[in-house]
C-alpha cells in the first residue's frame, strides 16, 4: 500500500480546463510530428547514402609533424554568441567597425559589464601557449578607466586587466586579477590579448563564457577569439588515432562508436556490423543491433577503451568512417556541405520528438499539482456474518450489513447497501455531532493544555465527561457551521480572556481548583518534543520556517540505526537549512523514532496514540545539553548576544532573558549566570582546544571575529537558559 501511486485525482475546475488546453495542444504537435517526420526521415536516409558514398573514395592518412599551423576560433563578431546563455545588455553598432559588419557598444557608470556563459561548445584549452584576444575602440571624448576580460573555467577566476585597478574582483598580482598593461590608445582599434599560461589555465580546462567588464566611459568590443597552435597529430579534428583516443568516454558519440573506440583491433570480430553497409545510418542510429533492443546501437564505448592492436580491421574501418563522415576538418567542401544538410534534417526529427515531450511533460506537471488520494476499489462485495463464538469456518451466523450504531440513527440509503462515502457523508453531517466535539476537544488541548473533555482518547460513554458541556457545544456547532474553519476555531480560542490570563494561580484558586479544571488561569505544561527543538531554533535565529517539502534529516547519533535491517540502513544528516527545518518536518523511521524526540515523549509511531504523555526525565536534560541541534543553537544565540549592542556582561544577560524568556532576570538569576560566565571564561582561557571544537560543533561555521575563548564562554550561558524548564515550557 505504501509505495502505490495516487489513483484518484482531485483536479478544481480551473485545473481541469487548463488540462484540456495542455491535452490539446498535445494532440497538435502528435499530428504535426505524424505528419512531417516520415518525409524528414526519408530525406535523412538519402543524405546519409549519399554522405557514405562520397567518403568512399577518399583517401585518408594520419597528419605529420610538417602540418603543424595556427587555428583561430572566433567567439563574438557582428553578433553574440548564439550557444551561449547571455547576460547584460549586448548592443550592437555599425561605427566604428574593426570586423564584420557591427561591433558591440557599452555604456556605463562604474563597474558595468555584460558576458555569455555555459557554452555549449568550450573552448578546450590546447596548451598554455593558447592567446584570447579581444579589438577594442576607447571613445576619445568619454573612455573608460579601466578594461577586464574575465574567463569562466567553472568560475570566474581568471581576470586579465589593463588600465587602473578599480573593479573589486579577485586578488591583486594573482590570476584572478592580472594587470597586463595601461589603457590601448584613444581613437583606434587595438588588439588586447593574453595567453592561456598568464591567467593560470592550463591544458584541458574548459572555456565557457567571457565577461566584458569596464569601469565607466564608453568601450566598443569587436571580434573576440583564441589562437591556437595545433599540431594535428593532437587534434581530434585532424587526428584519427588523437579522435578514436577521445571518443572512449565522448558520450556524445553514438553508442556503437563509442563501443569500437574503446575496443583493440585483435579483439574485433569479423561477424561485427559495418556501419557503412547499414541503411538506416544517422546521427544518432548509426546501426540497429543489440542483445535485447534492436532499435539500439551497440556499445561503442567499450571497444573505444581497448587497444589499437586489439582492433579488427573491420573495426578500424568502422572508427574511420564514422570520423570522416562527421568529425575530420579536411574533408572536401560538397562534404561538409553535405554533413551540415545531414545534421538539420536530423534537428528537425529532434524538434518533432522535443515538442511532443514538452506538451507530454507539461501534462505531467500539470496533474502533480493535482489534490491526490490512494484509494483502494473493491471487487464484488462480500457477505459478513456474525461468527458464532468466533468460529470463521461457521457460516450460520446472521448476515451483518454496512450500518452505523443504531442508538446514533440511519443512513438514507434509499434500500441500498451503504458505501464508505454514505459513511463519510455521515461523519460530516449535522446529525453526527461526534466529530466536531472529538476535534474541537483536541484542539482546546493544544491551547490550555488539557482538553475540555480530559480523556482525548474516549469521549463516549466510557470517559470522562467535559467540565463545561454548553461550551465545548457551542465550539462544535460553531467550528461545524463555519464550514469547518480550523483558523477561526484557533483564533477564536487564542483571543478569548481564558487564553489571555496568567498561568500563576492565587492561593484561593491552588486551593480550590488545584488541577484547573475551571480554567481560572491558563495551564503550564512542557512543551510537545517538536515544539522544544522549534524553540530553541526560533531563540537563535537558526529556524528556517519555509512551509511545505519533503522530509529532513537533522543530527542523529552515529550508528542509531545500526540495529533496523530488511533493508540496513545509515542516517545521512541533511545539509544547509534543511539542519534548521521545523521539527514537523524531520524524518520519521517508525520504531526507530529520532532520539532527541523520543527524550520528551514523541510517539514511535508503532500504533495509534491519541494523546502523548508529558514526562520529565533526566534524559531530557542530557539531549538539550549535548544534542548537537541544541549546542549549535546556542552557539549562534551566544554569538547573537556578542554582536548585540550591548557592551556590558549585565546588559547581556538581560537581553538574553528577554530573547528566550521574554522577561527581566531576577537577581538571583543574574548572579547565578554571571558566576558560570566567570567560571567558563577561566576555563576556555586557559583551554582553547576546548573552546574551538565546542563553537566547531555543527555546520553552520562560527563568527571568526569572535574570540574563540569568549563565544565559548557565552555559549555554555546560552545553553543553561535553553536547559531551563520555562524555555521548553508553556505559561
């Protein structure tokens, strides 16, 4: 039952009518896709023949040390690049102009700049002698201080700068902050580069976006690039052997090319499919052979990492033509030409394929948001029979049909069996006051401690009746009327005079009404265990109040599950605000319940428990001085108390009082707190190996402005108030 899916869906009528414009806009894209991708695929089919035969006959050979030459790429001229995601505002001039058409102008006052990142296709540094260069116009009559090129390899930190040094990125003489030279001259185009070695990129980084930064003036940028020395013989663009080497973990490539690359000629069989005898080669299908799905290539990476001498020349011819076909820069130009017609049409099938997956997946999302229930259906229903003295082989008894207790009326029925929703009908009707009663009852507890009713877990016959009858009738009736409105249920407890009062009882009413009963003063009870580690998150400022999500893991002792098997399974403590998350929200193992938890009475969730009971225990005391949560927290709420205007130690405990008591310390209390204050500064003084792994512990990193030996001190203050019973307390 647990791990079925919902199978019932509550959608509201605004989501219904949003479902049928996402269903037909589905059946749109199904019709278009249907329409169009058989001719698509045929003309793939014949580009792909044609492809095939015209890299028959070209006769390739492996580069030598003679072809070595200089390769530029270009990543900005006349427009921005267009693989790129962008940022800032890319305005483009048709003067001044160095190349092209358009160079890109920019504006602006003080630090100001605009830059492409995640690349789709970096730029992979080829040795430390790769130069990125940039042409840039200085506007004579408003130029700039200052010029940044800043390179991402995964971060920005590599900067080259050439004039003053006004923008605050990086660290001076480092290659996040390099000074090249002084400001290019005024009215004319110069060149600004740098190489690879300089800004601490070394071979194999990848370059995937450039930041165009400037402080003030105006600055016109045109044609940015990287110049390479590329010996072919270690380019994958010119290199068979440099190309096959790669194309082991390109998972790019089609399956089976990856499978031949990674394969060594000798282990090739003969039995093994030629691709270039395969009809239905493309892109991504290059041939349509596996063990179990034939509409799958075969595994071409596990051939790739095998050695070249392992390799079948059935193999080899397989690696080589796939490379001419799709990779080699030399191929003549009806080639590529040919290559660049292959490649749209198979973007086409791609966007076909990419529209329905959208409209299918926005269907998906959509019924997510859905209201859900797990329902079970029945089948045909069952005869139930008394059994006689539990015998369930008898089958004298009388037949026994769905009904409610007779002494609590009928359900209209109409003759008919009565089904669940009659029942749930029934629980919400205005003939069944029980519902409304056991709520409200449970509801009153939460807010005065006890219920009007006290036995939560039986208000029937059998427990005890309320100590003000009209009143918990007139709740009911009201919470009932009201639609079942639990936020004005709430909040019209929480605005009545007897939330209002004073848990301090007089000595008439401790005498007269020692247990309360007639709730002349509010009750003072502990907390429930969510609530004390809520209080001590919400006092240090720790507490992450966001609304909704799944579960989190907070702090666990080591080894606490080491006994829950079938499967064995380890707490792996969450990280970030998920630490810091209202208790509501932590994880629950049942039987295995968390042991902070536990301490004060949280249920195993083993069975149903109607009410908790409230204990109070020495292990109580234990877990909010040593639980990990709690040290933290007071931690942060010791470094709260430093930071606070207050310079005086006396100014500091008051203000600590009123944080997590919401009152004045009383004399002896100051005294009291002011003794431990002393006594721990003398301590973590003279052990600061002490200090430090107690305001280490957690991971939310201390304040380093602090000194380790005094935040210690004031964290052992903080922890002994969330240790008082009035913090985990309710008056």
């Amino acid at each position: 039952m647990g791990r079925r899916n919902p199978n019932l869906y509550l959608p509201t009528p605004k989501q219904e009518m949003k479902l049928e414009e996402l269903e037909s806009a589905k059946k749109e894209t199904e019709q278009k896709r249907n329409l169009h991708k058989p001719k698509i695929q045929q003309e793939e089919k014949e580009l792909a023949k044609e492809l095939k035969e015209m890299v028959a006959n070209f006769s390739y050979s492996e580069p030598n040390r003679d072809e070595v030459q200089k390769k530029e790429r270009i990543f900005v001229e006349d427009s921005a690049p267009s693989d790129a995601d962008l940022n800032g505002e890319w305005k483009l001039t048709e003067n001044p102009v160095f190349s092209g058409s358009k160079s890109i102008m920019r504006t602006g006052q003080g630090n100001n700049q605009h830059y492409f990142i995640n690349s789709k296709n970096p730029h992979h540094i080829f040795s430390e002698e790769d130069e990125f260069f940039a042409y840039v116009y200085l506007d004579p009559k408003n130029p700039p201080k200052q010029i940044m090129l800043q390179f991402n390899d995964g971060s920005w930190s590599r900067r080259a700068y050439w004039g003053e040094s006004l923008i605050p990125y990086g660290k001076e003489n480092t290659t996040s902050r390099l000074k090249i030279g002084p400001l290019p001259e005024l009215k004319k185009w110069v060149r600004l580069s740098v190489t690879a070695k300089k800004i601490g990129l070394k071979t194999k980084d990848k370059i995937n976006g450039i930041a165009f930064t400037q402080w003030d003036g105006t600055l016109y940028w045109d044609k940015v690039g990287v110049k390479t020395k590329i010996d072919p013989r270690q380019d994958p663009d010119f290199s068979l052997k440099k190309w096959i080497t790669l194309a082991k973990n390109d998972k790019s490539l089609p399956t089976n090319i990856q499978t031949l690359a990674k394969k060594e000629e000798k282990d090739r069989s003969e039995t093994e499919i030629d691709p270039r005898q395969d009809p239905d080669f493309s892109l991504k299908k290059w041939i349509t052979l596996a063990k179990n799905d034939k509409s799958l290539p075969t595994n071409i990476q596990t051939l790739a990492k095998k050695e070249e001498k392992d390799r079948s020349e059935t193999e080899i011819q397989s690696l080589s033509q796939y490379f001419l076909n799709f990779v080699y820069k030399k191929i003549p130009a009806n080639v590529v030409e040919i290559r660049k017609k292959l490649q749209e049409t198979k973007g086409k099938t791609i966007s076909l394929d990419a529209a329905v997956k959208k409209t299918t997946d926005a269907i998906k999302n959509h019924k997510d948001m859905f209201q859900s229930m797990l329902v079970s259906q029945t089948g045909n229903k069952r005869m139930v029979r008394i059994l006689p003295r539990g015998n369930w082989l008898d089958q004298s008894g009388e037949v026994v049909e769905p009904a409610i207790p007779e002494f609590m009326g009928k359900l209209d029925t109409n003759d008919r069996k009565a089904n669940r929703l009659d029942l749930a009908n029934w629980v919400v009707s205005n003939n069944n006051p029980l519902p409304a009663r056991a709520f409200t009852n449970r509801i009153w507890k939460m807010f005065f401690g006890y219920g009007l009713s006290r036995r939560l877990e039986d208000l029937g016959g059998q427990g005890e009746p309320p100590t003000h009858p009209k009143l918990l009738d007139h709740l009911a009736s009201e919470f009932r009327n009201s639609g079942w409105d639990v936020k004005k249920l709430i909040r019209t407890l929480v605005t009545s005079d007897a939330y209002k009062q004073s848990s301090v009882p007089t000595e008439k009413l401790a005498k007269n009404d020692p247990l309360n009963r007639l709730y002349a003063r509010q009750s003072r009870y502990r907390v429930d265990a969510e609530f004390v580690r809520d209080t001590a998150l919400s006092i240090s400022g720790l507490l992450v109040s966001d609304i909704g999500g799944t579960s989190v893991k907070p702090y666990q002792p080591a080894g606490y599950w080491q006994h829950l098997n079938f499967p064995a399974r380890k707490w792996k403590a969450g990280k970030g605000d998920d630490l810091y998350r209202r208790g509501l929200y932590t994880f629950h193992c049942r039987s295995f319940t968390h042991p902070a938890m536990l301490a004060f009475d949280a249920p195993s969730r083993e069975e149903c428990t109607a009410e908790r009971p409230r204990s109070n225990i020495p292990q109580q005391a234990l877990a909010l001085l040593n639980d990990p949560v709690f040290v933290e927290a007071a931690r942060v709420f010791a470094e709260k108390l430093l930071t606070h205007s207050n310079k005086e130690d006396l100014a500091k405990i008051h203000y600590a009082f009123q944080c997590a008591l919401t009152r004045k310390p009383t004399k002896e209390e100051v005294q009291v707190l002011t003794e431990l204050l002393s006594q721990q500064r003398k301590r973590y003084q003279k052990d600061e190996e002490a200090a430090l792994a107690l305001v280490k512990t957690g991971q939310k990193k201390y304040n380093t402005n602090l000194r380790v030996s005094e935040l210690a001190a004031w964290t052992s203050v903080s922890r002994t108030l969330l240790n008082m019973y009035e913090t985990t307390a309710r008056f």
